[in-house]
C-alpha cells in the first residue's frame, strides 16, 4: 500500500518538478509565468504528434523547441511591448487552449480526444532494487529520472555559475544589473525559452509517458500547481521539488483513500488542505527559529 | 471584394437560419453542445439519429454549431426560434434554464432538451434510465471478475467504478452498476472512486492502477476524457474496463469488456418522427430505457469470446427482468442515494 502510494506520488510528481523549476528559473529572472500551464499543454500535443510512428526522444525535443518558443514569445510580449507579465500568461494559456482545439479539430477532425496509432512511450528504467526500494523507484520513466536530476543541476547552475548569478541579479534589478552591463532582456527571453521547453517536457510526459494518448484536459491544472509550488519554494530549488512531492503524495494518498469508506468529496480536498497545513507549520517553524535567534543577540 | 468579419458572420448566420417557413412540417434545427461535432461521442451519434430522422420523414433540418454555446445560450435559442423553425432539439446540458425562459416567448414552437426535465408546455424533455444499462453491465462484470481461465481476471470477487463527479447524475449511474453485480453476488466489492475531473486521463489512469492493485480486475468509468484513462489502464495491466456513453469497446480491443451505450440518436430519432406525425410529446418527459433501445450494452466485438454463453444468458435474463417489470432498479434522481454509497 504504501510503496504503491509512493511510486504513484512520483508519477503524478514528475510533471510538477519540471513545471515548477521552469517557473523558477524564469521567476529568478524576474518574470512570473503564469503560462506554464498552456505550454504544457502544447508540449503535450507536440509530443504525441511527433511520437506517432516516430521516436520518443525526437518527440522530446520537438515538445521541448515547441513550448519553448512558445515561452520565448510570450516573455517577448513581456520584455519588449512592456505588457502585464499575469494578462500575457493568461493570454497565452487560453491562445494555445483555443489552437489546440482549433488544430484537432481541423487536422484529426476531433474534439478534444486525440489517439494516434504507434505512439513512441518514454520508456521505463527497471531497477535492480531491494524490496520496497525497488517498488517505489524502479519502473519510472526517464522523464521522471530527468526531472529529479535537473533539481540539483538548477541548484547548481543558479547559485555557482556566472549564469546564475547574472539571471539572479536581472531578477533582483533589471536596473543595476543593465547598469553593469548585462542585458535583462535578453537573460528574460532566454529563461522564458527554458521554462517553456521544461513545461513542454512536462505535457509530453504527461501524454507519451503517462497516457499514451492527448485530450485537451490532460494538464489538469498542473501549470498552475506548479505556479504554487514554485512560489511556496521560494525560488529554492529543493524546496520547490519538495512542495511538488507533497503535492504528489498527497494526491496519490487521496486517490488510495477513495472507496475505503471516506466521503469523496472532503479526500478530494486533501492534497490541498495537506499543503496549506506543512507549509503553515514550516512557516511557523522559521519564525520560531527566527525569534530565537533575536532572542539569543538580544 | 471584401466584407467586414462581422457583416460575414451576420450574413452566414442569416443564411444559417433562412429556412423556408411553411406552416405544415416546418424544418426541425439540432443544437450542438459545447463538444462540438466530432466529438465522437454525444454530439456525433445524435447527429447520426438526427439525418436518419430526416431522410425518413423528409422534414428538412440544419445543425447550429457555436463555439460560444453556453455564453450565448439565450441569443443562439431566440435567433434558432425566429428563424422559422417548428422544431428545435437541444443537446446542450447548460440550456435548460434558457430554453425554459425562451420557449414561453415563442409558443407554436417546440422544443427538446435531453438529460434533464425543464418543464413547459411546449416543451419535451427526454431522460434515459442510465441505471438499467449500468445493472447489466454490473451483472456482466460480477460473473466475469471470479471466471477461472480468462486472462486477466484474479479469483476475487472485487469491481471497481469511476465517475468524474459525485452528483446524482453520475451516482444514477455507479448504483446501477453495484445493484446489478451485487444481484449476481450479494458480497461483491465494488469500489468507488471520483476523480472530480472529466478530462485527466492521468488521474483516470492513476485511479485505476489503485482500484488494479487491490484486487479489482474490472473498472467501469463514467467520466468522459479521465475515463479514456481508465481503458489505457486497463489495457497497459492487461485487465479490463467497462466504457461508457458511445461503444467504446474498439478503443483497447479485448479489454474493454463491454459499453453502457447511451442512444442519443435513438432519442433524437424518435422526437423528429413524432414530431412529423403530428405527435410531439409537449411539456411531457421521455424517459428511454432499455425497453425503448435508449440505452444497452455494446455487442462486445473484441471480447464476446472470452464471455461463456451462461454468464451471458444471466445478463440476457436480467435485460428480461428488467423488461417485465420483475427487475426495478434503484434510480437515484426520484429515490436518492442509497445507504451504501451516501
């Protein structure tokens, strides 16, 4: 029971991590992405497009250059006609949510379901593991593997490159860092294009890992939980991952508890109420910490 | 020559509605819900009954399709019922209050909205007793999940159902099932769950797996694009799902033990010939069951093979039972929710 809860709290996790560190990273650069959500979905078509009788890997990448540029575009829209970073998000998530439909509709002449024969599926590690570590960690996509080393690599790359730090100072001031002459702008777009391909691997997991198939529903909102996560994060990388997996687990809890003589609709709740209250409690952990601490110069 | 965009929708629009007004056997219109033609569902197979219906009776008819069909409900019904049509069938869910408001400004006009009971006295309402459908589907799966020898199937007598929201128009649905299983094995366990969402095939899919680890090796889904979820579940662990609405058997053939189908078309049919015959059922609901084809199973196309002639001479019986009036299953729109699943 609880390794399966696990192994499911990872699967639904997965698209999160990545959503939520292209926010990030974009959010470092000092633009809020409120479009994750339309990228994934874009990404997701993309994929499955590209993984029909083709090559899961070539369908990675096209989902990747798609919903980047996609995300390339829209911090355009931010950067250089100066418009609202939230309006042009949201924007974007309903432009793409209309020419996904438009495009079904034309090309496959369906709405919203698209099956395709001969999908490409991401395919699955198996790990040699022990027991319940075998159970939970073994049979993952290497999306899933992807996403959780991009974790500390993002870590890395903003706190002790030259790349960080210049992303994290146009983030801090768009001003001082123009004023020492990197280009804001420009470190903007380029981290847009990031949190775009990252949310469109997202979307193509969701489609050639997960389903195998494309409906326009099937980012469930995930943009936007990724959008929670990486804001509770604060920008940490580990901790944004880890609101992810709270997320997960507890979703994956609500999915086990359903049927065991709950009521449906207050477990539907969980994952939601189990977030506010952990982040709630960590909050009060650092001002309890932080208080000490005056206490102790006082 | 170009025209303005909007002078070019007003002119589609008005040629859309320039049908010929003659008294007797006025044409009939058929409103698209918001799935939109292609759907290969809903829509599609009452689009089937609907140029079935006029091909019969020779009434002329037109769709009207909008992108913005529940936002305009009330423009799109008013400018259809000024158009000259003496029929117009709704589809859409979102209209029943609107199509209550504008049926009372147009009176010689009739009109039909499907799922639902709006009352009016020139207006039809058609229901589908869902329930007797799913009993079937209940019976079938209840045999099936103990059959030794069928790949797939675990001796447990374990079922699972998903709906996409709990509402008493899904549970209608989920109570037939379990009464139908629960007839051929009073112990069964069916469990229920609801994803809360009509078009996440990951949670679909998820909710599944869950259902597959503890026993269950059949899942009946009534929730639109989740539950397409449900059937790839069904077909990566190699056990079964039950589909819902259209026949849904062909999506991951041999496990998709069978489909509750739900014949919009059979309805929309009927409404057409009564209303060329002179017989429109005004301010009266229709409920079609099993008695009337409105709902059914699939013919199991891919898996009839595997199903031995007993297990579906039970199902045949209790189609019979519900038939003769012996059967009466629990309808939770007029009874409630039963014990067991409140």
């Amino acid at each position: 029971m609880i390794t399966e809860i696990l192994f499911s709290a990872l699967v639904m996790t997965t698209p999160l991590v990545l959503a939520s560190l292209g926010g990030l990273i974009h959010r470092s650069s000092g633009i809020v992405n409120v479009g994750l959500d339309g990228m994934m979905l874009l990404g997701a078509l993309v994929a499955l497009i590209l993984a029909s009788g083709g090559n899961w890997a070539v369908a990675l990448v096209g989902a990747a250059l798609s919903a980047g540029v996609a995300g390339w575009l829209m911090s355009l829209g931010i950067t250089r006609l100066s418009a609202n970073e939230i309006i042009v998000g949201l924007g974007l998530n309903i432009a793409i949510a209309g020419a996904v439909r438009f495009y079904l509709k034309a090309a496959y002449g369906s709405s919203g379901n698209l099956r395709l024969p001969d999908v490409s599926r991401l395919p699955k590690i198996d790990l040699p593991l022990p027991g319940p570590f075998g159970a939970v960690l073994s049979g993952h996509s290497v999306l899933t593997w992807i996403a959780w080393a991009l974790v500390p690599l993002t870590a890395w790359v903003l706190t002790r490159t030259a790349l960080g730090l210049r992303l994290r100072a146009c983030g801090t001031s768009a001003v001082s860092s123009a004023a020492i002459g990197l280009h804001p702008k420009r470190m903007r777009e380029g981290a847009g294009f990031v949190a775009g391909a990252l949310s469109g691997l997202a979307g193509a997991y969701l489609s050639i890992g997960v389903v195998g198939l494309f409906n326009e529903g099937i980012t469930g909102g995930r943009g936007f939980i990724a959008l929670a996560a990486f804001y509770f994060g604060a920008n940490r990388p580990w901790a944004t991952a880890a609101c992810a997996l709270l997320f997960g687990i507890f979703d994956a809890v609500q999915i086990r508890l359903q049927g065991r003589g709950f009521p449906a609709e207050l477990i539907q709740t969980l994952p939601y109420i189990m977030v506010c209250v952990v982040l709630l409690l960590l909050g009060l952990a650092a001002r309890r910490r932080a208080e000490g601490k005056a206490a102790s110069h006082g | 020559m170009f025209c303005k965009p909007a002078f070019a929708a007003s002119t589609a629009l008005a040629l859309l509605f320039a049908a010929p007004a003659f008294a007797e056997g006025r044409p009939a219109a058929l409103i698209i819900s918001q799935s939109g033609l292609g759907d290969q569902s809903y829509n599609d197979l009452a689009y089937a009954g609907f140029e079935r219906a006029l091909a019969s009776t020779g009434i002329e008819g037109r769709t009207v399709e909008s992108k913005e069909v529940v936002a305009q409900a009330d423009e799109i019904l008013r400018r259809a019922s000024d158009a000259g049509f003496g029929l117009i069938l709704d589809l859409e869910f979102a209209h029943g209050e609107p199509i209550a408001a504008v049926a009372k400004d147009y009176p010689d006009i009739n009109y039909v909205i499907l799922n639902q009971v709006v009352p009016g006295d020139n207006i039809a309402s058609v229901v589908f007793r869902e329930e007797e459908g799913s009993y079937l589907a209940g019976v079938l799966a209840a045999q099936m999940t103990t059959l030794p020898g069928v790949e797939g199937i675990n001796e447990q007598p374990i079922l699972g159902v998903i709906g996409g929201t709990k509402s008493a128009g899904i549970d209608k649905f989920i109570v037939g099932f379990i009464e139908g299983a629960m007839s051929v094995n009073p112990d069964i366990d069916v469990k229920v769950g609801y994803s809360n969402n009509f078009a996440d095939p990951a949670v679909g899919m998820q909710m599944a797996n869950a259902m597959y680890d503890d026993g269950a090796d059949i899942v009946y889904h009534i929730a639109g694009g989740t539950g397409i979820g449900v059937i790839e579940a069904a077909k990566e662990r190699g056990a079964f799902a039950i589909g819902v609405d259209t026949d849904q058997d062909g999506l991951a053939p041999g496990h998709v033990l069978t489909s509750m189908v739900k014949r919009g078309d059979v309805a929309v049919e009927r409404i057409v010939a009564d209303y060329a015959g002179d017989k429109f059922p005004k301010g009266q609901t229709i409920s079609l069951g099993l008695a009337e084809d409105g709902v059914g199973l699939s013919p199991m196309e891919h898996t009839k093979d595997i199903i031995p002639a007993d297990v579906m001479a039970k199902v045949d019986a209790a189609r019979a039972g519900i038939l003769d009036g012996s059967i009466k299953v629990w309808d939770v729109l007029s009874q409630g929710a039963p014990d067991y699943l409140k």
